[in-house]
C-alpha cells in the first residue's frame, strides 16, 4: 500500500512528475495506489479492458483513455474482479465505470470521471496501446503512476515512497 500522498511525492520530486489536470473520482477500496503504467485507447468498447485485465498485472496499473466519455461504463464489478483475480494495483478512466457500489466493495483502486447505468454493446476487442495522453500529461507504457485521493501523477521513473522534502530547485530540505 502507498503510504505518501500525491502531494508528498510532488513536493519530493517537482521536476520528475506531472500532475493530471483532471478532477477524478475515487473508486474500490484502494482510495491509494501505484504502479508501472499499460495503456489502451478504446471508445465506448469494454472488451479491450476485459482482455487487458485478463492478463498478470502484479505491480502494473492500467491507464484507460476512453474518450471522456461518460454515456458507457467501461468497467464494472466483474471487470474490476478480474483485475482483482489478476493482482492489477488500479485502474485510471479517462471516461466512466458503473455498478459502482459493487465496484467499491473490492480491493482495487480505480479513477475514473463518472459513473453511469450504461454498458457498451460493441463485439470488437479493437484498441490501440500505445502512449495515451489526457489531462494535459502523456501516460506512456512503463512510466510510473500514483494515484490518491486528490490526483494522479505521473513519473517516467519508479519513484521512492519515503519523501525528503524539496524546495522549488530540487535542493533537500532539512
């Protein structure tokens, strides 16, 4: 479990992060997480996460750029509980999930914008991988994302979870 916050982490590494513009909910019983970024692009079309969450994710997290959509809930509970089955650390939404008191009782962090009734009926797995960039920050495969109750942000190297303060040029603080 992540015990630093976003903030901490900000405050320890300005020049190493980016901070996600967008104002996400929390979702799961993780309120925080991390790990090391896969990415898709899908619109409106669940199947791509389904099959993406059906892999090992130990010590990943899955970066979603769903469009902003929030008409179709890509993720709901079975979808989440099989990230849980799998050991994903998180999910993040650029679009919506639904069944989200289902989706709260299970032991996943996800941040998404919304949520909705609506499921997808398309029957393609059709997605890009790729860098995804929403937020006004690019989530590239491998990078580093950490996600708390008040942001996400996003570093291109693992980052230490024990946070020396710094001032606004890098320079420890004591």
């Amino acid at each position: 479990m992540m015990q630093a916050t976003t903030a901490d982490l900000y405050d320890a590494h300005p020049q190493a992060v980016e901070v996600c513009d967008l104002q996400f909910r929390s979702f799961g019983r993780r309120m925080r997480f991390f790990g090391q970024c896969a990415t898709l692009r899908t619109y409106e079309n669940h199947l791509p996460i389904l099959q993406a969450l059906k892999a090992n994710g130990t010590g990943r997290l899955l970066v979603v750029d769903g469009g902003g959509s929030l008409r179709v809930g890509l993720v709901g509970d079975r979808i989440a509980g099989i990230a849980v089955e799998n050991n994903w650390a998180g999910i993040v939404i650029f679009g919506a999930i639904r069944d989200s008191t289902a989706v709260n009782q299970l032991d996943i962090g996800i941040k998404a914008l919304g949520a909705t009734a609506r499921r997808g009926w398309k029957d393609t797995t059709e997605a890009l991988e790729g860098p995804v960039e929403f937020g006004s920050v690019q989530f590239q495969p491998g990078s580093w994302i950490y996600a708390d109750e008040d942001s996400v942000i996003v570093s291109p190297v693992e980052l230490s979870l024990e946070t020396p303060l710094v001032d606004e040029t890098g320079a420890t603080v004591a």
